[in-house]
C-alpha cells in the first residue's frame, strides 16, 4: 500500500513539475484574464450601462459564475494558486541541475564531447604552447578573458561571458509568482466600491461590489468638478478637486483626473464619472409685480432659500425637476438629466392669507401663475453636480508591479543576454607528432549569429599562428610559473 502511495505522489508530483501542465494553466489563466476585460465588471461599470448592455437573465448568469468580476472570482484565484504551484515544482525540479552547470561550468571538453560539439574547427598548430597563446590573444581581441586549464597531462582555454542567462528562466518564474501573488492578495483581502460626491460634500462611506458598504477611517471631500471638452463639444476629460479629512483637518488635496488617482493610506480614488446631480445650485430670476405699481426684483435663489418680495409676501424656491412629467395632476422627476426642466415657486402674501404655487414654465394643471401677486422670470440656471469616484484597496499591487519589473528584466535575459562559451585544446599525435588546436563554442541561443562570432574567432586565431613562430621565453616562463600557482 505504502509503495501504491510513492508511485501515485510520484506521479502526481511529476504531473505538477511537467512544463505542458503549466503552459496550459498559463493559457488558462490568459484566456479567463482576456474575458475579464471583454465582459463589463462591477464596480467599475455603473449598473445602469450593464442593464443596457446585457439582458436580465444573461447579467444573472455572468454575475452567478463570476465573469462581472473575474479578478475576484474564486475560481480564477484558485487557478492562479494552482499555476503558482506549477511554477514552484517546475523550479524545484529543475533547479539542482541548473545551478551545478552555472556553479561549475564546464572547462575542459574531454574526447567524447569535442567529437560532438557543433560548431568546431582544428587547426595544425606548431607546438601546444604556440596554439594556447593564439587561442588566448585571440579571445582577448574579441573581448573575453580567457583562462588557463590544467590537467593532468593537457592543457586547454576556456572563456565565457553573460552565465547569468541561465538563470534567467528561474527570473522570469520568480517573476510570475509575484504577480500571482499579489494578485491573490488582493482577490482575499482587497477590496473596491464606489462614491459618488456632490460638490462641496464630505463623504467616508464607501458602496462595495457586492452591495455592502465601507466605512473609511478617513472623508473625502470634493470641492469641485468638471468637465472639459474638445472643440465640438464631445468630452475630453473629467476632473474633480478632492481633499482628504481626517480628525477633522485637512491633511492632502489633489486634483485627479481618469489616470492619476488619489491615494491615501492605500486608498486609491479615480476618476470614474462626472455629471449633473439634478440639483440647482443657483437659480436666478427677475420678479415684478403683477398690478404693475412696484419695482423689479432680480434674485439668485438656491433649493429651499426664502427671500421678501414686500412687505407682505415671500416667495420659497420649493423644487426643482430637471426632467420633469405630469401624471393625474402631480409632478415627478423623470431622469437627472437637463432635458425638460420645471422650477416650483411658493409665493405666500400674508395679505391675502394663502400660498400661490408658481411654475416655471407655467404647468397649467397645477400653477397659481395667474392668481400669484408676483410675476416671475428666469434668467440663468446653474445646475450642481456629482463626481463619480472608484475607490480600491489593493495591498497585493507592490507584489504585481515588483513582478512586473523583475520579468522585464528576466525577459530581458533571455532574449537578448547570451551565455557563449569557448575552448581551445592542443591535441598532439603521440605517433606522428603531428598537433592541432581543436577550437569549440556553445551558446544557449541565437545559434546563427554565435557561429558567425565563433568563424571570426577562429580567423582571429589563424592570424594570431601567423605571428608566432613558437611560444616565446617569457610566455612560456609565465605558463609554467601559471601552472605552478594552479598547482598549489
């Protein structure tokens, strides 16, 4: 039974560990990020334009199955964690076998290797010492440091540059988990709403995805908003004017726009939407009495303000219908939109001991215009309005942005960093006397160019052995002295 148990963990380990496990998760995750981005998303997407863009029973599946909020779905962060898992076991497999090549690089290619290298070259060579300094003043030339090997009864040349590309792939792994990791931070323990804020209000409630609220430690205040357009009128940017309050103070303000949030206590606010709020912020009108005998009266009045008119008669701004309708003698708000707009006026004469109800326009169904001591007329409208914030908690983002940058530079690596290798080896007849200095290369990638690097240093070399009839005294005296420290 206990064998049963290492063969299926064996088995399942090595399902884990397999690169085509962890290419298809990948693929997996891809896809379902892909879909994030195609299917609208709560709470970034107000619910009126997902009404509009999916019918009833297709926003109840999306919603049932997660797809309004891929980023948050449990699902997609169980995958994460599975391919995080993947990645994991794939590096622990591989990783002994990596780091004993980069640790003890290979030095000096025995027979069986140099039969099978690709690409190679020999060239007849006087004398062993004569083929060494060739092959070393050539590796110099091109920008390497090579250096001497021993062994027993042979000698040989190694250089190498960039051995850290090796490594790269464990950079780009490292890389990866860090995303996921940040990622699954903030799926568990992250959190986004919204808020939307009247010019000049203080808010620290926070209206959650799900429908729940938030209350922040801290308020929000905006002090203004608005909306600059292009030339022919369409919109070309939303801005609000924030102001952070805590303990009662001021303590930062900032201008945001779409894609230069606020953040504070790692509460980030963006610029989400901009609009009309269906309140007045100032309504100004030129009254006149309706006998004709008083003086004009220009007035700015705001929702609920009472001013004089004489002696004997107030008139209140009651309400105001920014898109107004009448139904059985009653008047209701149709949207918050400046489309059909209607102002309610109480004028009250305590001469005549009642209250007129003024419209603006006259709605004749339930207008006193014609009765009111005052006559009324409207000059200019200015409408208040709300600022739109998306508001997010993300503690996992210092994990997704620090991964982000670290596979940038693995990616870096591994495409454009090349581990390139060389050896030089003096292989003598011992019957005809006859040597040759075996010359190889590797490269862990971009073969085609290494060989044109690898043909121009064998031309370096064979110009090198035109130079040197024979190793001279003091090279050789400094190989021997060489060998000497190599030995102790």
């Amino acid at each position: 039974m206990a064998l049963d148990f290492r063969a299926v963990a064996h088995k399942s380990w090595r399902t884990i560990a397999s690169i085509q496990t962890g290419v298809v998760l990948l693929i997996l995750v891809v896809i379902l990020a892909a879909a994030g981005t195609i299917v609208l998303q709560r709470p970034v997407t107000e619910p009126d334009e997902m009404q509009r863009a999916y019918s009833p029973q297709a926003l109840r599946v999306l919603d049932a199955v997660g797809l309004t909020d891929v980023f948050h779905a449990w699902w997609f962060l169980g995958l994460m964690l599975l391919v995080s898992l993947c990645i994991t076991a794939a590096s622990i497999d591989r990783f002994p076998n990596s780091w004993r090549f980069f640790s003890r690089p290979y030095k000096y290619p025995d027979e069986s290797f140099r039969r099978a290298s690709h690409p190679q070259k020999s060239l007849p060579i006087a004398d062993e010492e004569t083929g060494l300094v060739a092959a070393q003043r050539a590796l110099h030339s091109i920008g390497f440091k090579p250096e001497r090997v021993v062994r027993a009864d042979h000698f040989g040349i190694f250089a190498e540059r960039h051995r850290i590309s090796e490594m790269a792939v464990y950079i780009v792994h490292a890389s990866l988990l860090l995303i996921f990791f940040g990622t699954i931070v903030d799926g568990l323990w992250g959190w986004s709403g919204t808020l939307n804020l009247n010019e000049g209000q203080t808010s620290n409630i926070v209206e959650l995805r799900d429908g729940n609220t938030r209350k922040l430690p801290f308020a929000i205040r905006c002090d203004s908003a608005g909306q600059e357009n292009y030339k022919d009128g369409t919109p070309k940017k939303w801005w609000s004017k924030l102001v952070v309050v805590a303990d009662g103070h001021d303590v930062q303000k900032k201008e945001i726009v779409v894609n230069d949030p606020l953040l504070y206590n790692g509460v980030r606010f963006y610029q989400a939407s901009y609009g009309p709020n269906g309140n007045v912020d100032k309504f100004s009108l030129v009254a006149t009495p309706s006998n004709g005998s008083g003086e004009k009266q220009e007035m700015g009045l705001a929702v609920n303000d009472t001013v004089p008119l004489d002696a004997d008669t107030t008139v209140r701004f009651a309400e105001f219908f920014p898109d107004y309708a009448i139904r059985d003698g009653h008047v209701y708000r149709k949207s918050n939109y400046l489309e059909n707009p209607a102002a309610h006026l109480v004028v009250t004469s305590k001469l005549a001991g009642k209250d007129f109800d003024v419209w603006i326009p006259t709605l004749d169904e339930v207008a006193d215009n014609s009765k009111s001591p005052w006559q009324f007329q409207a000059t200019d409208l200015k409408m208040s309005h709300f600022t739109g914030l998306q508001v997010s908690h993300e503690p996992g983002q210092w994990a997704v942005w620090s991964g982000v940058v670290l596979l940038g530079v693995g990616l870096a690596f591994v495409f454009y960093v090349v581990h390139m290798r060389f050896w030089a080896v003096p292989v003598c007849d011992p019957k005809t006397g006859r040597c040759l200095l075996w010359i190889g290369g590797s490269a862990n990638r971009n073969r085609d160019a290494f060989e044109q690097r690898f043909n121009d240093l064998v031309a370096s070399v064979e110009e090198e052995l035109k130079t040197i009839p024979g190793a001279s005294r003091s090279e050789q005296v400094a190989t021997v002295v060489g060998e000497l420290k190599l030995g102790n």
